[in-house]
C-alpha cells in the first residue's frame, strides 16, 4: 500500500474539488439553457421594424459641439423632467432621467473639419413592447383579480413600450389601453378602418403571434415609432415572480386601499385585494399585482374616514405599474446573478410564463442585456415618459385620445423612442423665417426638410439695407439651431446676430444668389456670441 504525501493529497483533493464544480457548473448552465429554450417563441420577425439609424441632430453638425445632450433642465430630479410625484398628481407627460441616445459606430462626432459630410449614426438603442396580458389562467375561481375577467380574454391589461440604449440607459413610456386608435388590418374596400381602445388590437385573433402582430402595427401606425421586440407576460408571471424575489419593499405615507367591493363590511375586501397600513411593507406577489392593478385607490385620514387617492384612472395606474417596475428592479437586479437560487427561480417562472419574439436570441440576447445593464442606476439611468391625453367620446366613447394643444410635448416624447433625445435639436424643432430673394421657394424646400419654414418679408425686421448676400440672424443661445440650417445650405451663408429671436428661431434672409438647398448634412462652424457681428 503506497503512501501518498499530504503535498499529494492535497492536490487530489484540490483536483476532485474542481472536478466537481466544473461538473456542477456545467450542469446548471445545461439547465439555465434549457429553461430559456422553454420560452415561446413567436414569428413575429417579418411585422417588427429593423432599428433606424440614429437622426443626425444639430449637436453633430457644430464643429465645436460635442454630439450628446442632456434631457430636459428643468427636472427637479437632476437632468430632465418633473418629480415623479407631480407627475402623480397630474397623470400626464413627463420625463425623468439623464442622458439621450448614444450611437454605436458615431462617424458624426469628434473633430471632423468644417465642411465635412454628416452621416447619421448607426442605431443607438432598440425599442420592446412589452404587453401585460389579464389572463386568468391558474388564478382561484374566488381570487377577486378575476373579477370582471375570463379564462377566454387576452386583452393587453398593460401596454408599454421600454427603449434600452447601447450606453446602457433606458427609457419608458405607457400606452394607455384606453386610447382610441385604428385597428391595424380593419380597413374596408374605402379604406376606412375600424376605431377602437388600442388594447382591443389584442383580442381579435386567436393565437398570441396573431394578436401580437396585429398590436405590433397598430402601435406603429398610431404613433409614428418603430419596435423592433416584442415581449408578453400575464398576472402568474407578475405575482411569481414577486414572490421569487422574496417581494418588493415599498412606502405608503397613509393606509392605502382599492375600493371596497359592494356591501364589503371588512375594510380590506376590496375590488383588487389590496389593502395596506402606513409605514414601509414588503409586499408579497399577489399584494404587489393588486397594487398596480388597483383602479380606485382611497386613503386613510387621520379621523378613520376613507377619501379618494390621486386620480382613478389609467393614467394613474400605468404611472403606478412604471414605478413599481423601478423600484423593484432597483432591489432585486444588484443580487440576481450573484444568488443562483433566486436566478434559478426566476428562470423557472420566465419558462412558464413568458413569451417572446423571435427576434430575441434568448440565451445571447439575455447575457448580452445582464452584461449591459448589470451596473444601470435606476434613478438616474432610467427616464420616465408619460403622454399628455384627454377624454374623449369620439368614435369611441370613454376613450382617450392625444391632446391637440399638447401636441409640441408629444411629438417630443415620440422622439425619444425614435432615438432623438428631448432636447436634441432637429429640423422640426427649428423656426425659420425667410426674406429676401426667392423666399417663398426657399421656404417651401426648407419644409420639405422638416424645418417649420414661412417666407416672411423683404428684409429681416429691424434691417434697413440688404445685407450684400445670404445671412443667417441668430439669438446667440441659436447656435445650434443656426448651424443645422446652415448645415442644409450651399455654400455656408454669414452669420449675423438679431435682437428678439428665441434659441430655436433664426431668420435666412437669402441674397441676389439663392444658396442650395441639400438634404445631406455637412460640419459647420457657427461664430459664438463674442463673435457675432450686430
């Protein structure tokens, strides 16, 4: 019998050790890849839209500007946006959050010299529609989430669309399920098609790549963006995977409840199930899905009497449901990788309940994604977009529909997702008034452009003799503005400053030799302030 050193044994054991962990790693990642080989699938590459280039702004035209810009300054929660408790309180549009869309291969940027084609960048984010369906399958036959739902119905309870970038930041938006919209595929021989709530679009065909595809177009078609995946989860996949994260801990200022249901004498028999006291709970999975699914929230006064919480509607609700994913994203994501037990469960409940495109690799895609966003803050690298609505009961009553007098703030929402950043500067965002020679042809060619463009007058107001040729008359905060004018213009006009013009209004005053017009982009350099001539 040979005896062995304990320099030997040692390395044996060592051996062995690793053995068994090589053995047992290769294991779970055999069952980590089976589990996401679970996930449906569906067809849906043929209805999604290739991811645009990103649009060329006026920040990578300016020689001297650097080619990022942040959201909206005049949040109260750092770059861009309202507090989310105004917010709250209004149910309409905001943004929350910090940086805009980055590209991937950015030829536009860097210290390319004056007069430099401009070409726009490769896509720099991509967008899901990820729809919460209200199936009740697997749900008690007593469960008060049933109530006013079948096992029949896969109605889209949830409609959002989440922007994630390629700097690893993310952007969300709600689409109420109430807003009224054309059916995709509805059309009539005169062309006419059929007007109704927009998660309708998701009960008019019998399998999920049916009802996906034709919300996918209605989507599309409505708002002007393009989605290039498309994800669905339903109420088990919610309240498992709350419970599979051993809940989510949230912060009530006063008891909180949905309406008690009709002739409820216990305060907590209500409508969703949900009820809370003050102070900070973990909410477990089937309080978390009452919560963001409650339509008629009342609070607790001092004096025990119940009155109504914020606003009972949608928008509320969808504020709500963007919130929670925030904050228990937040909680949860640090630890996920690094406690497989947890990430084990989440995986088994993905497999039963979740459904995807099949423009998602879901193995590649999924460690790509946790690479990406595995870091992400979700305060500040998360924006938060809300639509500005109003009622309406035309053709469809108790709808919604996108309020006309806001629409300069919608159409800047939409422009998020189409990889435009809030206050990135483009052509529709431009005012151009134009004198001089040619006006109302520069002008229409100019609109034709995006710019908003009038022909306005022989001479530029407040300017007695013509200029000897082009000019462009900018405020000096209009750098940007100017530049992307002139960027479209050959050869490059003069620059000259002018008293009562706004950072997005200049004036092309054109002289006895019109410029051309070109819709490519060149790198201009647009004098500063100090340099401007009067």
């Amino acid at each position: 019998m040979s005896h062995r050193s304990w320099r030997t044994r040692l390395i044996l054991v060592s051996l062995a050790i690793l053995t068994f962990l090589g053995a047992a790693a290769t294991g779970v990642s055999a069952y980590v890849l089976v589990q996401l080989g679970r996930i449906e699938r569906h067809e849906l590459a043929g209805v999604l839209t290739s991811a645009p280039q990103q649009p060329v702004t006026a920040a990578d035209v300016l020689v001297d500007q650097p080619s990022t810009m942040a959201a909206d300054p005049d949040s109260s929660t750092g770059a861009g946006g309202v507090s989310s408790g105004e917010a709250d309180m209004s149910g309409d549009g905001s943004v929350s959050g910090a940086p805009t869309d980055v590209a991937l291969d950015p030829p536009r940027a860097g210290d390319a010299p004056d007069g430099e084609a401009v070409l726009a960048g490769g896509p720099a984010g991509e967008n899901f529609l990820l729809v919460g369906t209200d199936s009740t399958l697997g749900l008690a036959a007593d469960d008060p989430l049933r109530a006013g739902h079948s096992d029949d119905n896969r109605l889209a309870d949830v409609i959002m669309v989440i922007r994630l970038r390629a700097d690893g930041t993310a952007a969300m938006m709600s689409i109420p399920r109430d807003l009224a919209a054309e059916i995709a595929g509805t059309s009539d021989i005169a062309g006419t098609g059929v007007v109704a709530k927009i998660n309708s679009a998701y009960n008019r065909d019998r399998t999920t790549a049916g009802r996906a595809a034709r919300l996918i177009d209605t989507v599309e078609e409505s708002l002007d963006i393009t989605l290039q995946h498309f994800v669905e989860v339903d109420f088990q996949a919610f309240l498992r995977l709350v419970d599979a994260i051993g809940g989510v801990t949230m912060s009530f200022d006063r008891p909180l409840r949905d309406q008690p249901k009709a002739n409820a004498t216990d305060p907590s028999d209500s409508r969703s199930g949900f009820f809370t006291g003050a102070g900070t709970h973990r909410l477990d999975g089937r309080q978390a899905l009452a919560y963001v699914r409650s339509r008629h929230l009342e609070e607790q006064l001092p004096d025990g009497t119940w009155q109504r919480h914020g606003v009972w509607n949608d928008l509320a609700r969808n504020d709500r449901q963007r919130e929670f994913m925030r904050i228990a994203a937040a909680q949860v994501a640090p630890g996920l990788f690094n406690n497989p037990i947890r990430l084990l469960s989440v995986l088994d409940i993905a497999a039963d309940h979740l459904s995807a495109s099949d423009t998602l690799s879901i193995s590649s895609d999924g460690l790509r994604f946790a690479s990406d966003f595995s870091d992400i803050d979700f305060g500040a690298d998360i924006e938060d977009y809300r639509l500005k609505l109003v009622d309406v009961h035309e053709p469809v009553r108790w709808s919604l529909g996108l309020d006309p007098q806001r629409a300069e703030h919608n159409q800047r929402v939409l422009d998020v997702f189409r990889g435009i950043g809030w206050d990135d500067i483009v052509e529709a965002r431009v005012r151009v008034q134009v004198t001089g020679t040619q006006r109302h042809r520069i002008a229409a060619e100019l609109s034709e452009l995006g710019f908003v463009a009038e022909a306005a007058g022989a001479l530029p107001p407040g300017v007695e003799a013509p200029p000897g040729g082009t000019v462009i008359y900018l405020d000096p905060e209009a750098r940007l503005s100017a530049g992307l004018l002139a960027s479209h213009l050959v050869p490059v006009p003069d620059f000259a400053g002018h008293d009562n013009l706004d950072a997005n209004t200049v004036i092309l005053h054109v002289g006895a030799e019109p410029p051309r017009i070109d819709p490519g982009y060149r790198r201009v350099d647009v004098p500063t302030a100090a340099d401007l001539t009067s």
